[in-house]
C-alpha cells in the first residue's frame, strides 16, 4: 500500500525495478565471482560513494515537483527502443 503523499512514486520505482532485474543467471555469475574474488568484500570507499549516490538520487527524485516527476514516469513507461 502507498503512503497518503505517494503521488505514484511507490508505483513507478516499482514499475522500473521490474524492468532492471538481473536475471537469475546474472545474479548467479556475478555471486560466483564476488565468492571467489581473492579479496573479500567490497572496497569500503567505493561502496560508501555508492550509496551516497543511489541515496540522494532518490531523495532527488522524491522532492522533485509533480510535473518532472510525470516526465519522468512518461519515459520511464514508454515502450524500449528496438535495438
């Protein structure tokens, strides 16, 4: 259920999420390769950048007017081009 102030956006992450899933064969490869990787982990640094920057890109997103936002879903809803 979406919050009282949504205005969709639950809707449309969960709409683009679908779209950019790896597939369980991906997912697999890349598990394979982090388990066997000599290092263990990922580099701390690189992973905090990381989500400082998935982080404020949604925070971006949630406080965007209404209208940028309906750009948004618009394209994020148009069919892919062919490739």
């Amino acid at each position: 259920m979406n919050p009282p102030d949504d205005d969709g956006l639950t809707d449309l992450l969960e709409r683009w999420a679908d779209g950019v899933r790896l597939t369980g064969a991906q997912a697999e490869e890349i598990r394979a390769s982090i388990v066997r990787a000599p290092r263990s982990g990922l580099d701390p640094v690189w992973w905090q950048d990381l989500m400082g920057r998935v982080n404020g890109m949604a925070l971006q997103v949630a406080t965007m007017p209404e209208a940028a936002r309906a750009a948004m879903r618009q394209a994020l809803l148009a069919p892919a081009p062919a490739r």
